[in-house]
C-alpha cells in the first residue's frame, strides 16, 4: 500500500513542500506519497473524517490559513506547539486497543516552524539575545516569538496592520514568556532598520510599502531579515533590506529546515537526517546547503 502525507492550505499552488519532501522520501527509500491540498477552515472537518478513515496517511503539512485550527482538531498537541495553540505538522501514529487489534491512527500536532525560524536565523549569524521585531501577528508569528524566545531576546515588537488583531501573537508571547510591544505597522520603518533580527510572517507583497519607506528613507539597515514569504523572491522588502547593508534569508530556509523535522516525523526516523538528504532536499528547491 502506498503510504501518503500532503501539505494543506489555501492557496496552496505555490507550495514547495512537495519538492522538499518528494526528495526526502526518494532518497531514503521510503514510499510516501507527498501532495498538496487546497483547503480551507470549514473544510477542515470532512477532511480529517476522511482521513482518519483511510490508513495510508502518515503525515499533514499545515499552513495558513489552518494552523490554529488543526491544533483543535487533533486528537493531542506536543511540544511547543501546546504552548502554543498552533500546529503546522500533523503526524499519525498507531493507536493501541487493549481490547483487540490496534484501532484508527491518532492525529498528533506539533509546530516545527520554530525550529525552522531558529535554524535559520542562527545560521545567518543572528547572536544570543539580538533586539528582535516582528512584522504580522498571525500563525507564523506565533511561532517566531517561541524561536525569539528560545534565541535570547529580551522582548519583541510585533507590527500589525491592526493592533486589535494580533491574538495569536499575544498568546504566544504569555505562554514562553516573552515580553512583547503591539504597535502600528505603519509606525515600523525606523524601528526595524535599527533592530538586530526582524522576521516578516506578512503575505507576499504585504510589506510592499513598508518597503518603500525603507527605501525613501535611506536608513541603513544593517541587521538580519527573515522574509517567510518566498514566492516572488526576492520581495521588495528583501531587496531593499540587502541594499541597506543588511543580511537577508529567505522564507525558503526557514520552509527547508522546518521540513526536515516533518520528514523525521513521517516517516519515524530516530536521530537527525543524513546529510545527503538534506543535500537533495535543497537541490529540490535551490535553497543553499547547510551544515546542521
């Protein structure tokens, strides 16, 4: 039987997950099926139905705009992902009936973003406890307060078009601990071009005229962006990033290393993948090689 796993959200034409983890599997040996889902909230619930029903399953990518909802929608919620309230990856495990033979397969969430954003600014140089800012305040936002947190900073500004709508990032931040500011996003050009590490969770093009005040500006912008949008890249944010004088990584490392911790899940592989793996996987989507 060939086993599967799929990315879901809407739109979801764009995704590179298929590449990365098509790769992974290949390159392993593993049959599994990888494809990508458009699907949206209220879907959700005939999907999972379905699913569950089916036991070829064995793993969900999850994006937006279904990462807090798949976190209610689990049977159990793991790691940081619990503090959380935000699930990107859905992993199936077998459930044991003590009645009889094992029953459907439990859905367990977790969030690898976190690990995905750490990684990612640690390989670009960011150092322990940088001046830290974050544009938006939605799912992936959530999930860079945690990897802020777990990298040292003492507190973090959140920029969002409207105050009011930065729950989740809010939530995040109570739950780790981290201090955090709610401001204007369009209040952010001269205090991000200041700060060590700025991660942008906006969607392509939303930080767009955010750019152009960079840009009119002419601030030096010398510390590290992380841009989790990556199609079209480079965003007008990164490029005017880079030309200020700053260290620029793409949503595609971020996206690269927090696959790596879905493929672990899986496909149940104890212990960090071989190198070659991570060699294909970012051959599979042209993102550079690292040394994990």
């Amino acid at each position: 039987m060939m086993l599967r796993a799929a990315v879901l959200g809407h739109p979801i034409s764009h995704s590179k997950s298929p590449a990365l983890h098509r790769a992974a599997y290949a390159r392993l040996g593993v049959d599994i099926a990888y494809d990508a889902v458009d699907l949206t909230v209220p879907q959700l619930p005939e999907f999972l139905a379905a699913v569950r029903a089916d036991g070829s399953w064995r793993g969900l990518s999850v994006t937006m705009p279904l990462k807090a909802a798949m976190a209610a929608a689990v049977d159990s919620v793991r790691g940081v992902a619990r503090q959380l309230g935000v699930v990107n990856t859905v992993a199936f495990e077998a459930a044991a009936d003590t009645a009889g033979p094992a029953g459907p397969a439990r859905l367990v969430g977790y969030n690898t973003d976190v690990a995905g954003i750490v990684n990612a600014l640690r390989y670009a140089g960011v150092r322990p406890r940088p001046a830290a800012a974050i544009l938006g305040g939605g799912g992936t936002a959530a999930a860079a307060v945690a990897a802020l947190q777990e990298l040292g900073a003492p507190e973090a500004a959140v920029y969002v078009r409207d105050v009011a709508r930065a729950a989740e990032a809010r939530a995040a931040a109570a739950a780790v601990g981290l201090p955090l500011r709610i401001l204007e996003l369009s209040a952010a050009a001269p205090a991000i071009a200041s700060a060590d590490v700025v991660v942008s969770t906006l969607p392509p093009r939303a930080a767009d005229g955010l750019a152009g005040h960079l840009a009119a500006s002419g601030r030096p912008t010398p510390g590290v962006l992380l841009d989790a949008a990556y199609d079209p890249w480079p965003s007008r944010i990164a490029a005017e990033w880079a030309a200020g004088g700053g260290t620029v990584v793409p949503g595609l490392e971020m996206l690269l290393y927090q696959a790596v911790e879905q493929v672990r899940l899986f496909t149940g592989h104890d212990g960090p993948l071989p190198a070659e793996v991570i060699d294909v996987m970012c051959d599979a989507v042209g993102a550079p090689r690292r040394v994990f």
